[in-house]
C-alpha cells in the first residue's frame, strides 16, 4: 500500500472531495522555506564550452565521441550576488542579479569504443526583477533550481566539448518561517507492498480442469 491507494483517503494527501472543513482539528505551525517569488527563465545554449574533470576510468584514447549530458542536481550554486532596490510604482521590487553554476555529467566513448563519463560545470548569468517582502530579522535568500540537457556536443580536444544545451533556471526569493496552517491532523502511513514479479499468474489463473464444450 501506498498513498496511492490507501483505504484511508482522508488521512492521506490527494484532493478534497465534500466539504474541506470537515475534519480540520487544530491550527498547526509548521517549518518551512516560504517561497515570497520566483520566476523561470529557458534558454538554448549552442556552441557552449565544457571541460570534463575527474574521468572515469581515468584513461581514454582520444578522439572522443560526444554521447549525452545532464545536470546531476537540482540545486544551482549562486555567485555574484547583487540585489538592488528599485524606485517606482513597487517599492518591493528589486534587481536580482546572479551567476548560476550547474553540475554536469558528460557521457562520451572514446577511440577504442570504451564508455567514459566525467564531471562539468555550465554557467548562466541572470539579470532579472523580483520582489520581495519588507525587511525583518529572519532573512530572504535567493534560491535556484536548475534543470540541463544536453542532446548534442562534439567533441573538441583533450577533455573538452562544445555542446548544446537545454537549461531551466528558476529563481526564488525564500525564507524559513514557522507558518500557522490548517490541519486534519497526522497524515496516516500505510503499510508498504512489496513488489513481487509473478511469473507464474498467467498459469495459476487457468481454470483447474478442462471446461465442457458441445460437439
């Protein structure tokens, strides 16, 4: 069993269905990272330099083969951090600017046809606006969760390539809180299934004697 199918809907997370006041038991305060704004921005990098660090296995006869590339987390490393307050119309709005680091691995195969894979780094610089809450003790931080994909890339030389790249950044301005939210109480944890392959279904679900027929 899982929250998927569960017998105990209404202890579980899933839609509401009735009324959604029904069962609400307590205010409760949670911890959590409220996010006050984020914003994603898309783009294709073509023709982007890369250099593999820490091969595996260490030793490769080149000319290597470009395979694939992806980011290997989902959090981006922030660098170059300036945040400007802007005057206007919103006096919440600030100029958020940031280099975003993401974590790569590169697949490739080398001259004698062996697979190989290493470590890389793609940045991306952001210049964008985003607003943000009046000032207070505990403080906002900027976050990033990355996505990159790489489907094509050529090999240059040494551990190097140029590749495309397919990069997701979304940008949030967050804070831990201690949050008071509505509750129907504990959530319920249903026991797990465990997975079994039965090979054997398809014969063990034939009728146990021949049937009768009619000539």
């Amino acid at each position: 069993m899982s929250f998927c199918n569960t017998l105990k809907p209404d202890r579980t997370p899933g839609p509401i269905s009735g009324n959604p006041l029904h069962n609400l038991c307590e205010r409760a305060c949670i911890q959590v990272r409220k996010v006050f704004d984020a914003c994603i921005n898309q783009t294709s990098l073509e023709d982007y330099g890369v250099t593999i660090t820490n091969p595996t296995p260490a030793n490769y006869t080149t000319p290597l083969t470009f395979v694939s590339a992806a980011s290997t987390s989902s959090a981006g490393t922030i660098s170059n951090l300036i945040v400007t307050p802007l005057s206007g119309d919103n006096p919440h709005n600030s100029r958020v600017q940031a280099t975003i680091t993401i974590p790569v691995e590169v697949i490739y195969v080398d001259a004698n046809n062996v697979e190989g894979k290493g470590t890389a780094e793609i940045v991306v610089n952001e210049d964008v606006i985003m607003c943000f809450p009046d000032n207070s003790v505990i403080p906002v931080e900027i976050a990033a969760t990355v996505n990159a994909v790489s489907p094509q890339g050529a090999w240059t030389e040494g551990l190097g390539f140029s590749i495309t790249s397919c990069v997701t950044v979304v940008l949030k301005a967050e804070a831990e809180v201690e949050l008071l939210v509505p509750s129907y109480g504990y959530c319920y944890i249903p026991p797990c299934q465990a997975y079994t392959q039965e090979v054997c279904t398809g014969v063990f679900d034939l009728p146990l004697f021949p049937t009768t027929f009619t000539r």
